[in-house]
C-alpha cells in the first residue's frame, strides 16, 4: 500500500468523545479539542503530523470561533508537533509541556531514534525515517505547572506518564473519568500498518518503535490503571469505555512484559528483567 493511499485512508476525522472532547485524527495521529462550542475557552492537546494546519483551524473556526486560549503536548515527538509552530504563531498563544520534555522542544537536546528492530509490522520497519530532532519553539514553550493543573482546563490534571519520552503526560478529569493518555496507552497496534490504517480497535502499551524506557512505561501504565477511568482517548486509535476500557487496561497492567514489550529491541534490555 503506498503512502497516498494511506493519506487517502487517513485524512481529517473527527471522533466526538464527550460534548465537550472532540478528537480529531490526522493521518494516523489523533489530536484534541476540549472545551463546550459557544460557551467559553477552549484548549488543544497535541497538533498531530505536520501539513494540517489548515484542516485544524478551520475545525477549530467551526467548532469555537475562536482560537485556543493555549496548546498542551502530551509530549514533543514529530507526529505529536507537527503543526504546533505554524498553530501557535497563527493563534499567538503559549504552548505547555512537562519540564522533562523542554530539552526536545527548545533545540537542546535530539529525541533516541526510532527501533525497526522491534518488529511486529511495516511501522515498525520504517521507524529510522521518523525524524527525531529536537524543534526549537523559542519562548512559545513554558513548562506545565508543578501542582497537576491544566492551564485552561480546570477541571483537568495532568498526570505523569514516562516511558514513551521522559516528559510524557496524560490528563485526566475525575468528573467522568475521562483519561487523554496520549502515547502512553495506546487503542492500535501502531506497529502494523494495516492495523493502523483500518483502525482495529485493541489495547496497546506505547508504540515500540519508539519508546527507549519499558521500566518507566511500565510504571505509567499501571498508574493510568489505578485511576480507573470510564472513558479513553488515546494518540493512535479510536476512543475506548465501558468494560471494555476496565477489563483491557487492568490486564494490560497485569501483564504489561508480556503483552507490550518487545522480545527483542535496542531499548529492551533497559526495561526487561
């Protein structure tokens, strides 16, 4: 399958997870818009791969007339920033990560590279052409406050989840437990590409390809298991809830070596006993 047809398969759709939570997926990244249309501020989570710029905003223009009072990354790698220049200076507004991440979005410091060695499917062979430099968004990037709160979103905390990169986070809302996880979990098999394209529908832990900590990983999964959340938006795949959500996250948790790390890898020694 070449890559315009996954383009094709791929473009602009939007997942309305809550009337509050619109999720929307670029290509195979999902990003989000939280906030009620018509009511006040909103905020978007990630920004998705690069050359949507123009299908988010005009979302955006739709959905709220108005652009975000802020962007919050879940974490800086490319498919997850990928707009998030262009959107910020467009909308002048700051952009919020963890302390942890900083390095990767202010030029200091070059993600690890991508692991074809990791196998499981097409993704995971391509992994060495996913570009893992550091962007330098310059004094758009603050960090996230110390105290879990989410500027612009109140009733959110932010929830520390590494692994996946060393500043990732998730963000969860104790009203109806509703859990944005980022890559931290993840609702397709991210490494196959014909899971991705047709979007089936099953519990991962973060990509393998490219997540160098499995300790941390682990770690992070099992204290996204312990908020029992009802409802689940992740960064590849569509939304999950229900039983379904409780039964997939708690055995993933229990079982995380053997369902989500990799048998072999270049960061597998570091996070397998």
């Amino acid at each position: 399958m070449n890559d315009h047809s996954m383009l094709k398969t791929g473009a602009v759709e939007p997942e309305e997870i809550t009337p509050d939570i619109l999720s929307l997926r670029t290509v195979m990244v999902n990003i989000q818009m939280v906030g009620t249309p018509g009511t006040g501020d909103w905020v978007l989570i990630d920004t998705g791969l690069g050359n949507f710029e123009g299908s988010i905003v005009e979302e955006a223009e739709k959905r709220f007339g108005k652009p975000p009072v802020c962007i919050v990354l879940t974490h800086g790698h490319f498919d997850h920033v990928g707009n998030v220049k262009e959107l910020a200076d467009r909308w002048n507004v700051p952009v919020y990560a963890h302390r942890d991440e900083l390095p990767y979005l202010t030029g200091k410091e070059d993600y690890p590279p991508g692991d074809p060695s990791v196998g499981g499917g097409l993704m995971a062979r391509v992994a060495p052409m996913y570009p893992n430099k550091a962007i330098d968004l310059g004094a758009r990037i603050q960090p996230l406050p110390e105290d879990g709160s989410v500027p612009g979103l109140p009733e959110f905390k932010w929830i520390p989840t590494p692994g996946h990169s060393p500043g990732h986070i998730s963000l969860f809302r104790e009203r109806d437990r509703v859990l944005v996880a980022g890559d931290a979990v993840i609702t397709v098999k991210q490494e196959s590409a014909l899971a991705v394209i047709g979007q089936e529908k099953e519990l991962h832990g973060p990509p393998m390809y490219f997540t160098p900590d499995w300790d941390l990983a682990r770690e992070s999964v099992r204290r996204l298991a312990s908020l029992n959340p009802g409802i689940l938006v992740t960064g590849h795949g569509v939304s999950m809830r229900g039983e379904e959500l409780t039964a997939s996250l708690a055995r993933l948790a229990r079982d995380f070596d053997r369902l989500a790390v990799p048998e072999q890898g270049r960061y597998v020694d570091k996070g397998t006993n």
